[in-house]
C-alpha cells in the first residue's frame, strides 16, 4: 500500500460503516427498463436499451436497424418471405417458365437457329426442341458418301494429253 492510500484511509473516523447492497434481485422492466433491487440500499433502473443505451427490451415489439451477427440459433417466430422459405416472393422467369421455387421446372432449350443437316447426310433438322439422329447417306449417286468399292473411289481413269517442259 502506498503511503497516499495511507493517508486516505486516516481521514476515515473510527467507527464509521460501509453500506454494501446486499440481496440483489432484478425484475422485469416495461419501458423503462429492468430494475436492479436490494434489500439493504436503492433500487437501480436501467436505462432503456436504444441505439445510444446498451441492454436488453424482453418486451414488447421491437425494431432493429443495422447488422446484427447471432452467434447461435434463433428462437421464436421469424415472419415475413425469410421465415416460410418455400417460395421466392417474386417469382422469375427461366427461358419462359415461370419459377418461384416452390417446384422444379424443365426448360426446354431450343436453339436460335436450326441445325440443317447438309449433303450426305439423312435425318430431320435440329432445333432442339426433340432429339435428333443424324446418319450418313452412303451410295454411288450425287449428294452420297463413297464407301467400298465405290467406282468413284477407282483409280482407273483415262490419262490426258498433255506437254510436260522441263526448265533447268
């Protein structure tokens, strides 16, 4: 102990009593807050809790501005479109299929241009819309694939005339 707080404590009169809250309880607040009591002194309201009061309002309804970070699960009733949670609020439209949520959808993607099968090719044009196959048209006429023996795969042509200059 140093020599002021020796000091302070001789100007204590000899005899003289502490009064210590003892007893301590606290009740419900309503607007004004929770009330701490004690049966050896004065009771202490609380400041009501604001955005310039720190505690605690546990009645009534409230409002929150701000964020606010929970560490822990929510107990209660959450209202509004965030406490049901089954359906968005406002539906969107998805490649013209309305969606809210509340169900799958199949989108059908057709594509913006059609798919036109070309020369050699057989089958129905794609525009996405239902499957399509595709197969080769083999064959020995025009606008057919060659396979095989085809005779335009033949080597067997006639050779034309021609003059052949050799430059050194």
């Amino acid at each position: 102990m140093s020599n002021a707080d020796k000091t302070k404590l001789d100007g204590i009169a000899a005899g003289a009593q502490v009064n210590v809250a003892t007893n301590l309880g606290v009740t419900a607040g309503t607007t004004a807050g929770p009330v701490v009591t004690s049966s050896t002194g004065t009771n202490v309201t609380l400041p009501t809790a604001s955005a310039t009061n720190s505690g605690i309002i546990t009645t009534g309804n409230q409002t929150w501005t701000g964020v606010k970070t929970f560490n822990s699960l929510i107990t209660g009733s959450i209202s509004g479109n965030a406490g049901t949670a089954t359906a968005l609020q406002t539906a969107r439209t998805i490649n013209g299929t309305s969606f809210n949520g509340s169900a799958n959808i199949t989108i059908t993607a057709n594509t913006p241009n059609t798919l036109t099968n070309g020369t050699g090719l057989t089958g129905n044009n794609f525009n996405g819309s239902t499957a399509t196959t595709w197969a080769v048209a083999y064959g020995t006429t025009a606008n057919t694939a060659c396979q095989g023996n085809d005779s335009r795969l033949s080597d067997a042509r006639t050779p034309t005339t021609h003059t052949l200059q050799i430059l050194h």
